[in-house]
C-alpha cells in the first residue's frame, strides 16, 4: 500500500519552459518521480477552459506538420518518421491521448499499437522481438501504448526479472532506440503521471457509472498495493534510459486537459525539428492543367 508520505507530492524544480512540456528528465537526472507534482502544469498558466482552447486551436498546426511527413515520404524509400511511447499507471490517461492528441491528424499516416501480455510465442524471444516490427515507417508516426518498457517496470515490480538482467535489458533499450535515430526516427517517450489519490478516484468513476464498467478490471486494485514499488521501478528507469537522444518527458496527469496539450506539444516540437516539405511535383503542372480543361468543356476557363 503507498505510504502517506510518498502520496504526499510536492512540486519539483523545473527548467522555465514557455511552452507545456512537463517535466523534462536530464540524462544526468538523479531525481525521484515521488517529488515530480502530478497536479502540476509546467509552461502553462491557464486553467482547464484555457488548455482545451490550447488543444483545439493547435489541432491544426499538428494536423499539417502531420501530412506534410507523410505526404514527403509517400512514396516509400528512407526517411523521417516520429515514434511516440506513452506509459502509465492504470487510468493515467493514455485512452485520452490517442482519442484527442493523436485522434486529431490523418489515421492513415498513424500506426497505433498497444501492447498487451506477451503471447506464448512471444516468449519465446527476446523482449524486444515483438517492439522491432512495429517501428515507424518513414512519413509515418508511429504510437505505443505501453511498450517494450513493461519488461523492466511490472518484471522489476513483481520480481519476474532480478535487478542483472533488468540493467541488461536497460541496455538493450538505449541500444534499440539509438537504432532508431540512425534510422530516421524521432523518439518522444512520455510518463503520464498520475497520483494514487486520482487513480482511486478514477477507478472509483469506472465502478459507479455502468457505461464504464467496460474499463474496469479487479487487477487495477491489485496492482495499486504495489504503487511505491512501481513509482520507484519507474524512478529507476528514467535514470537509466532518459538519453540525449531519446529523453523521457514526466507528463503531471492528474488535469487530464493538461496532460493532452503537454504530449501534443511535444509532437509539434518533433516534427518541426524534422520540418517535413510537400514535395514538389513529378509533371508538368501546367500541361496537366491543360490536359485537365480539355476533359471539362468550355466552361472550365470561364
């Protein structure tokens, strides 16, 4: 069960940001997330109706960056792609990022996967066997809902792994996601933080209204006796792969209106960094007009 103390947060030092971004994590990050403030919103001042007119008014700018990256790689070969991994407690808010962060650009530059219990077969291999096929495509932007990242969380919190070869697939992580920036990929690694406080009451929110009891599942209370051993495994996992080219971003979930604006922003950052180009046509643009208004009669240059 979590302790009072550690339930207790308090808002942690920042860098000033201008934008909401929550809380980067230094590669050197010697921190703890029981001292980053779940309720906090780092580089925004407003409140709740603000941050939805945030969210709905940059709907657009993501929407076109977005088609831009797939429109420049449409038509295959190598290029740039964005992957997007988002952990998170139980409840945290994950379902809310795809339906109004990633839900708002063309499904068909998105591959969303979400990752359950490995099969059988999965078993079989090596942790990352089943993460490797789901890398982006070039022009694409791909999204893990949870990821390769459960094998060193709920392994490490419930001992199915000792601490040897935790660190070792630590390793293989940063190896990984190193391959995936000489391929091309931006990584943008979010932590929706939520507190145990929000968690019950949202868990309690899933049992009390019968159109969401779809969403509730008995382990979910199972897993929270286990809450300061999660926060610390995910303590231990940002110090060991917040990277200079993949870093985490801590993202305060407990306003879930702030959680959606700081992952869409981080988006946006992404692809601007790649600032992705319509590409420029293989015809004749002007022939092709004049083909066009042969087939449209003679009203067409009216």
């Amino acid at each position: 069960m979590a302790n009072s103390k550690k339930s207790s947060k308090k808002k942690a030092d920042g860098p000033a940001e201008k934008a909401p971004r929550g809380f980067r994590i230094a590669n050197d990050w010697k921190g703890d997330v029981h001292d980053l403030d779940p309720r906090a919103t780092p580089g925004f001042s407003g409140k709740k109706v603000e941050g939805k007119e945030f969210l709905l008014a940059r709907d657009a700018e993501l929407d076109e960056l977005q088609e831009r990256l797939y429109a420049a790689h449409h038509g295959g070969g190598e290029g740039r792609s964005v992957l997007l991994i988002v952990q998170g407690m139980d409840t945290s808010g994950k379902g809310g990022i795809m339906r109004h962060v990633v839900g708002s650009v063309d499904p068909q530059g998105v591959e969303i996967t979400a990752f359950k219990a490995p099969t059988d077969e999965e078993r079989k291999h090596d942790f990352l066997w089943r993460i490797r096929p789901h890398a982006p495509a070039p022009g694409t932007i791909g999204v893990f809902d949870r990821s390769h990242y459960e094998d060193v969380l709920i392994h490490r919190v419930h001992g199915w792994a000792d601490s040897k070869e935790i660190r070792s697939r630590y390793t293989a992580i940063n190896a990984f996601e190193r391959e995936l920036a000489a391929a091309g990929t931006t990584v943008v690694k979010v932590m929706l933080h939520v507190s145990y406080e929000e968690q019950g009451s949202r868990l309690m929110e899933r049992l009390e209204r019968p159109d969401k009891h779809w969403k509730y599942n008995p382990g979910d209370v199972d897993e929270r006796q286990h809450w300061d051993d999660y926060m610390d495994a995910y303590t231990k996992a940002l110090r060991a792969t917040s990277t200079v080219g993949a870093p985490w971003h801590v993202i305060p979930a407990d306003r879930k209106w702030y959680a959606r604006i700081a992952v869409q922003q981080l988006l946006i950052d992404a692809l601007t960094d790649i600032d992705p180009q319509w590409p420029t046509a293989d015809f004749d643009v002007l022939a092709e007009i004049d083909r066009l208004r042969g087939t449209m009669g003679q009203d067409a240059s009216d």
